[in-house]
C-alpha cells in the first residue's frame, strides 16, 4: 500500500498544480465583470462599458446624455465636471479648464503652449523647472499639472460607469490620438495611473473606429483586400486613415477577418475649435464695432464675456452648418448690455478659407504613407463631429475624386464602441469573436551607437552606427533584440526617433525632442572575465513596442556559448517530478529539447511582432527591416568581421534547423512518460554528438531619458494621493448635500401631514402642536445654521424629528393595513373550517386523516377565532390616540400558523393512496355500504376546488415519503404523539403477503 501511495503522489501533486492553474484563471472573474472605455476627445467623451447581459452599450451621464464635455472646474472648495463645469464656465472662466489635452508631454518651448495661451488668455500656466513642463495656476494654494486634470477627467468617467453598470470599474481602455508621441502617450498612462485605473490598452482613436466598422460589418470581409478611408475631423485636430480589411487564417481560431493599418496622415490643429475661435473672433469684433461710440472697452478683455462668444460661436457653426444664415444673440454680454448680430455661411466660410484648404493635406500624407493611389480606395467615410460642415464634405469630395463621401458610422460614437470591443477582448471576463488588430507605427525608432574602428594599422577613428529598431508603418505590438558583436566593455548607446522627414518644419518643433533614452550598460566587462572560456555571442538588448505603441528596454543579457559532451547522469528526484508532472499536462520532451530550453524561449522573444507570423512575406520584410545591415554615416567601413549588431534571427532560424535534424532522429526520441528504450548494439558504439551550453549574464541598465521625464514615484504618489482627498472631499460634500435634503423634505413633507384628515384622526391637538413647534424649530435652524452644519450633525437631527414622530405614523400605518389583513384572515378561518368539515366525513374505512391532526387543526382555528374576537373588543375599547393593540404582524402570525396545519393535511392528502379492501371467506371484495359507495370511491377536494383540479404542489419546506400500499400512512399532524402510529380502531394493518 505505501509504495501505491508512493506512486500516486506525482499525479496528486500534479492535479493540484492544475487546480493552481485554473483557480489563477477563474480569480481575475471574481474581481471585475464589467470593463470600460474612455474616447477621449479635445471638446468632449464618450463612455462605454461591457457587462454580462449589457454588450457594448454608451453610458449616459447624469443629465442622461452620451456624450459628456471634457471640462473641468476647480474652486477652492469644490470641483464640477461635465455640463455643470461647462455652464460654470461662464461664471469663472479662469478655474474652468478646457482642452488641456493639447499641453500633455509638451515642454515649456512647445509651440502648443503658447498657442494654449493665446486661445485662452484667462489661463495662468505655470513652469515646472524640473520636467520643463507647465501647470494650471487656479490660485496660488491651488495648482494642477495637465496630467493631474486629465486624471480627475478619467476618474470621473469611471464613476459614470460604475453607476450605469452598478458595479466597480477598473479595467478600461482608452483611445489616443494616433499622432501622438511617446512622452504623450506616456503622458496619459501617468494621469490613469493616479486615477487608479488598470488601463488594459492605449488604443488609436482611428484604430478604434476601423475595428468598430469592421466589427459590425464582419459578414462583408473575406479574402479580397478592401481598402477603406477614414476621415476623421474632430475638434482639435484631423487624421485620415487608410485600413485594409481581409481574412487571414491564424493558428488559433482558423480564418478571422483582420484590419491592418496602411497609412495615416494627420493635421494636429485643423478642427471645428479653429473654426469657432475664428467665429468667436468675428462676434466680438461686430460687438465692439456696434459700441465703437460709447467708448466702451475691447470686449476681449473680458474673460466672461469672451466665454460666452464661443460657447455663442459652437452654437452658431452647428446652426449654419443645416442653414444658409443665422442670429446671433447674447443677452447681457457686457456691462448688461445685449448682442444681436446676422452671420451667414458664406461669411463663416471666408472666415476659415485657409482652414478649408488644409482639408486634403491628411489624405495626401495617408496615401504617401501607404504607398497607394486613389484608385484602390473603395470608400471613404466621415468621422468626427466637424465632418458635418458642409464646405468640409464639399472640399474632401473634390480631393478623393469620389461620388460620395460615406456617412454609415456614428460619427460620435464609432472609436468609443470599437475600444470597448477590444476592452472586452482584452478582458478574461469575456468572450468575443476574434477580431484581428495590425496597428502601425507612424514615427520610427532606431537605435545609435558609436565605437573605434581601426582602417589601416595603428590609425583609429570613431563610427557611427545606426539600426532600425521599428520601422515607420510597420505593425506592432512586437519585439526586437539587437545583438552587439564587438563590445567586450562597457559602453553607452542611444535610442531616438527615425527619419521624420514627412513632418513639417512647425510639426517637427510641435513634436519636441527627437531622442529619446540614452541607455548606459554596466557590468559587461565583468561578464566576460566571469566566463574566459567561452565564446561571446554578443549583448542582447530586448526592446519591447507594447499594444499601447509605448517603447520599453525590457532587459539586455550578455550570452555565452560552449560545446560540451553529454554525460549520463541520474535525475534528480525534482526533474523527475517535474517530468512527470509535465506529461501529466499531455507534453514530452525529448532530452535534447530539455537542454535547449533556454535558448527556444530565447529564440521565441527574438521572433517579430505576433501579427506578422501569419504571412510569410510579411515576416521576411520585416526580418530585413530589423535585421539591416548597420548604415555608415561618415564612410564606407573597411573589411572587417561580418557586422557590429548581429542578425539574431537568422542565426535563429539556423539553430532551428539543426536542433529539428538532430531530434528527428529515431534513436534520440521518444515518447511523453514512456521508459527509456534500451539502445541497439550498434548504437552504443556511436558517440553522441557534443551539444552547445548557454550561459546568459544579465547587464545592469541605466536609462536617461531625454524627450520629456516621466514624474517621478514619490510625486506621482503624492499626486494620485491628491486627486483621491479632492475625491473623497467631493463624495463628503455629496453626503452632506443628500442629509440636508433629507431633513428639510421631512420638515416639509410632515408639517403637511399634520392637517391631513387621517393624522388628525390618530393624535390629539397637543401631540400635533407640540411636533410642529418641534418642525418649525428645526426648519429655522437648517435656515441659520444648516450651511455650517456637518453631515452627522444633519443626520443626528432626522433621527431625532423621525422619533418624535415615530408614533404617529405608526397609528396611522396600522389603521391603514387593517382592513386587508382582517379581510384575508376572516377568508382564511371560513375556508379552514370547511375543509375540517370536509374531512370529518370521509367514512372511516378510507379516512386518510389521523383524529389528532384534525384535532390539532380545529383547536387552531378556535384560538385564531377567539384571539381575534377578543383582541378587536379590546382594540374598540382604546381611543384611537393610543397605541394600537390590534397589529398587523400579529395578524400576519397568525394567519401563517393556520396556513401551516392545513397545507400539511393538503399535502398529507395528495400523496395519500386507497387502503385495500377486506377479503370475505370466498376470496371475493365486500361490497361497501350503500350509503357510503360514492364517497369511498372519491377524495373530497378541499374548499375552493373543483374535483377536475390539480392537486396541490408539494411546498419545499416540508418533505413526506409517499406512502405505499404495503405501509399505511402513519404520519401525525403537527401536535401529535410519537405513540399514534396504531391503524383505526376495528381495522388490521395490512401485511406485504396479503397484496396477493
């Protein structure tokens, strides 16, 4: 028996480690069931979430609307946020902020800052010397950096959708726009992170609105590429996409349809906010020309007054944008004094004739970036709310040389439902169809590194090298190693962007910096003394462009190599529990596979990016692309050792070969948890080849960054630490807010009450005086002293008015359930004391009901009978200003414990079956009485039922054996003896022999 034990411990340990492994997958769908995503847009959001039963649904705000403005409004003692700070707004423009989307990662010199400042003079910015940043001065206690605000934002709309989902939220993805950089993008998973939000992935706002028209159109894709463009012009700022859709055959769920990103062109600064500044600009110069002889000042010196001319100017462009002219009007712009002025179209589109002429400079950009032709575009589809102007449709269409432009998407909400479709498949609470996602690259980084190379004897000079890392256009999320030959010291190397040629001049400066992170290694001297007897293959850098298109260094590895024989050796009793286990799991390896497993997980990490597995062609390209040999800048490199920075995988696809040839070998295999087979004579005498040993030292990184530092943990703590206080500041205020409500609705609502005829009735004139003196009280309190109340002291004086009054309308609730409770009892007692008639005459040969249990169920009903006789006497006796004797839940009691006697006997009485006969001398049955020959053969029904009724079901509660021919029933009502299990008096009990 110990050794069976001894062999099952293996399998035991094994199928604990599979539980481990389920329970690790089955624990993320106790924590969240339900995932978001945020479209972030420069004027407004949109919100959606995904939860079991709710697929794919926008959430609407608290004004039950689906689009929610990206405003905020800070005070000192408050915050608002969507259309409250919208409309505050007005009233303090200088703390209400808006589109502060257009400072994240921007530096102090950005050209973006400054244009900020310019459209919205009544912004303090302040300068953060470290980071070279600027923040938001509200005041001088208060102040707020341009990530802190988009946090607020991001925590606001996760609170939108855990209300609309009715559960917690913190799993989201959010949209970006696809021109943004690294220290943008990381810009935004720093705001996320301090609004305490897991951001599952930064996805491109145009990716997002081709996987949701993809997505509702899946029945259209199949193996013809379709080449589609997206024109998306926003508030803030224009992208056209071009998205190639088709089916491809992927290794885990066979043919899927696919987008892939070809090109994208982009405008930063052309959208319907130039558009309104630009109208904005026109009212205030009509206004002050229609004041010019009051001497009155320039209406753009007034913060307020210019609020109010471009919420006037959004209006106006939706106006003119469905009519050839409109009246503008502002009641009391300035100094009271009123603004009324006629705009048509034709003057609104002079105004923004430059503006219109950009409109085709996105779609050339999108077509030199996908290296296609109008020709092989199949259609184009508007997106983005200032699509809807006309001259914008009119101008495009002239530029792609179209019939018509496409208008089948919601152009609001498109990206918002696409994001949360990838939240969904993103998410392991769910399950969606697969959809599959090749996102491009629009800038491309390289990697630069610089050493000594010697041309001719004794003459050394430096060379500068460059490596692709990820190519403009090409997909991601994928991975890249770079392998460096001819460093046997520490050294530095530098990563920056690629060639940025087709940005403009003012692009390129809105851009920022062109380097990124220089990378300082330490510790690769040290790795070659550590192993003298080996052979270098380089340091690996592992560079990793994530989902969210974030650049990461996720290690670099100094790896060495050897040949050594193979020795037989005893396993350890762990490798051979691990061996077991593993082929518990359905895998066998073979030895050499074992050896190797470093290097196949190795050789795995060095593959290109997942979506360029599946075509060949594809991979190859970007093989060369990764793998180019390194570009000279100063001159031809003179003969040398093949390469600095070594194509990894080729070499990889090398090894491969080998190691498929050598395990292709019958004599070296063999299958999962199988014994070793004995080799042959012939095969001892062979030697066994000597197999490669890896050793892999890892090497100390130290990163600087360059383009824009990210803040610092300590800071980004303080400041996560900082939106959580205002939060939990606002949720006191909310609390504070919902108690004073609650205690001046009660003072309303009973002072009311008080003159009611059924209050009156129940309380005496002193009773009602002396709670409304108590009210009045109470009402001038909350006026004088109710704003510097706190929330428990509001509290505290609701409960005290809801006791005073408790009696009162305890009274008056009693009288009023009287009549019903009585009424059911009164139906309850007729109907009980039927059925116990009933029962008393079924004859006694085929009496299903024991004498104790129709005594028990007639001494019920007399005590529910006597009990209420006496208890209405009594209740008719007090006045109706005392407390009632006569309670309802008494009532109730009552009526479930007769309920109870007679719904056992009900149910006694459907699982009952007919007692056999008595046999006479002959064998033949006695005929029954004649008296009694109608009722033998027939069950009375209990009163209410008809004969043809079903019976009763069977409550849960009470479960009875149904009784059989051979066992009479024997179970006695509720009340009775253990002892009374004897059959009625003058009959047998039946024995299992007389059946026959």
């Amino acid at each position: 028996m110990a050794a069976t034990v001894r062999r099952q411990r293996p399998r035991r340990l094994a199928c604990w480690a599979m539980l481990a492994v389920l329970l690790a997958d089955l624990l993320p769908l106790s924590e969240t069931l339900a995932v978001m995503s945020v479209d972030l847009g420069s004027e407004s959001m949109k919100v959606a979430i995904v939860k079991p039963g709710v697929p794919m649904e926008i959430v609407l705000n608290k004004e039950s609307r689906r689009k929610t403005p990206v405003t905020v409004t800070l005070k000192e003692n408050e915050r608002f946020f969507g259309d409250s700070a919208a409309s505050m707004a007005i009233k303090n423009p200088k703390a209400t902020l808006r589109y502060f989307q257009h400072l994240l990662g921007k530096q102090e010199g950005n050209p973006h800052v400054a244009l900020y400042g310019a459209r919205f003079p009544e912004h303090e910015l302040g300068f953060d010397p470290q980071r070279q940043t600027v923040h938001f001065q509200i005041s001088p206690q208060l102040q707020f950096s341009p990530e802190e605000v988009l946090g607020m934002v991001l925590n606001y709309s996760r609170s939108l959708a855990e209300d609309f989902a009715e559960q917690p939220i913190k799993d989201a993805v959010i949209t970006v726009p696809a021109f943004f950089n690294q220290a943008e993008r990381r810009a935004v998973l720093q705001a996320a992170r301090m609004a305490g939000l897991k951001v599952l992935q930064l996805i491109n706002d145009n990716t997002a609105t081709a996987l949701s028209y993809g997505v509702f159109r899946r029945k259209d894709i199949n193996t013809t590429a379709q080449n589609v463009m997206f024109y998306d012009m926003g508030s803030g700022s224009t992208v056209c996409t071009i998205v190639t859709y088709q089916t491809v055959k992927t290794k885990e769920a066979g043919m899927q349809p696919q987008l892939q990103i070809r090109g994208v062109g982009f405008d930063r600064t052309l959208g319907g906010l130039e558009m309104e500044l630009r109208l904005r600009e026109h009212l205030a110069r009509l206004f002050n020309e229609q004041r010019k002889g009051q001497r009155a000042k320039d209406v753009r010196e007034n913060p307020r007054a210019m609020a109010k001319l471009l919420r006037e100017a959004n209006r106006l462009k939706t106006v003119l944008s469905a009519n050839a002219d409109h009246m503008a009007q502002i009641e009391g712009l300035m100094d009271d004094v009123d603004f009324k002025a006629k705009v048509t179209r034709a003057e609104f589109e002079e105004l923004c004739a430059d503006l219109f002429e950009r409109v085709p400079g996105p779609v050339q950009q999108a077509l030199q970036s996908a290296e296609m032709n109008l020709d092989e575009i199949e259609q184009v589809i508007l997106v983005g709310g200032a699509t809807r102007v006309p001259k914008v449709q009119e101008v495009l269409l002239k530029a792609v040389g179209k019939e018509e432009l496409g208008k089948n998407v919601n152009a609001d909400e498109a990206a918002a439902m696409g994001a949360v479709y990838q939240a969904a498949a993103l998410s392991k609470a769910f399950k969606v169809k697969p959809f599959v996602v090749r996102d491009a690259v629009i800038y491309p980084i390289l990697v630069e590194f610089t050493r000594e190379v010697e041309e001719e004897p004794g003459v050394r000079s430096l060379k500068h090298n460059k490596r692709v890392l990820f190519s403009r256009m090409g997909p991601y999320p994928q991975r890249k190693v770079i392998t460096f030959n001819r460093y046997n010291h520490d050294f530095n190397f530098h990563i920056n962007y690629g060639d940025l040629g087709f940005l403009g001049p003012e692009d390129l400066r809105v851009f920022g910096s062109q380097n990124l992170t220089t990378v300082k290694l330490k510790g690769v001297g040290e790795s070659f003394k550590k192993y003298p007897d080996y052979e270098s293959k380089g340091i690996k850098a592992h560079f990793n462009l994530d989902e969210s298109g974030v650049l990461s260094l996720i290690k670099v590895e100094s790896v060495f190599e050897t040949l050594v024989e193979d020795s037989p050796e005893e396993e350890s009793t762990l490798t051979k529990l691990g061996n077991t286990i593993s082929s518990l799991f359905g895998g066998g390896t073979t030895p050499d596979a074992k050896e190797n497993g470093t290097d196949s997980v190795q050789e795995e990490e060095e593959s290109p990016a997942e979506g360029s597995k599946d075509e060949p062609g594809e991979q190859a390209e970007l093989k060369e692309e990764a793998e180019a040999p390194v570009e000279d800048t100063s001159q031809p490199p003179p003969t040398e050792p093949k390469e600095d920075a070594a194509p990894e995988e080729e070499k990889a696809a090398e090894k491969e070969k080998e190691e498929k040839s050598e395990a292709q070998k019958p004599s070296e295999k063999k299958e999962a948890g199988s014994e070793p087979v004995p080799p042959a004579p012939e095969e001892e005498k062979k030697q066994k080849p000597a197999r490669k040993q890896r050793m892999v030292e890892e090497i100390g990184v130290e990163l600087m960054v360059l383009d824009l530092p990210d803040l610092p943990e300590d800071e980004l703590a303080r400041s996560a630490q900082k939106l959580q206080d205002l939060t939990l500041r606002d949720l006191e205020k909310q609390e504070r807010e919902k108690a004073a409500n609650s205690l001046e609705a009660f003072i309303f609502e009973t002072q009311d009450k008080l003159y009611q005829p059924e209050y009156q009735e129940v309380s005496t004139e002193e009773q009602r005086e002396e709670i409304s003196g108590r009210l009045s009280a109470a009402s001038t309190w909350l006026e004088d002293e109710g704003f510097g109340a706190t929330t428990v002291m509001l509290k505290e004086k609701l409960t005290e008015l809801r006791k005073l009054c408790h009696g009162l309308f305890f009274r008056v609730e009693e009288r009023k359930k009287w009549p019903e409770r009585l009424s059911a009892l009164d139906n309850l007692l007729n109907h009980s004391s039927m059925f116990l008639k009933g029962a008393r005459l079924i004859p006694e040969m085929d009496q299903i009901f024991t004498e104790v249990e129709m005594t028990t169920l007639e001494k019920v009903i007399n005590e529910t009978w006597a009990w209420k006789n006496a208890t209405m006497a009594e209740q008719a006796k007090l006045p109706a200003t005392e407390k009632p004797v006569l309670l309802s839940k008494d009532i109730e009691a009552k009526m479930m414990a007769l309920d109870r006697e007679v719904q056992y006997l009900l149910n006694k009485a459907k699982f009952a079956k007919p007692r056999p006969r008595p046999k006479d001398k002959n064998g033949t049955r006695a005929e029954p009485p004649l008296n009694a020959s109608d009722q033998a053969e027939k069950v009375i029904p209990p009163p209410g039922e008809t004969e043809d009724a079903k019976p009763i079901s069977e409550p849960e509660k009470e479960t009875r054996s149904e009784p059989t021919d051979a066992e009479p029933l024997e179970l006695g009502g509720p009340g009775a003896e253990p002892e009374q299990k004897e059959p009625p008096t003058g009959q047998k009990p039946t024995l299992k022999n007389d059946e026959l």
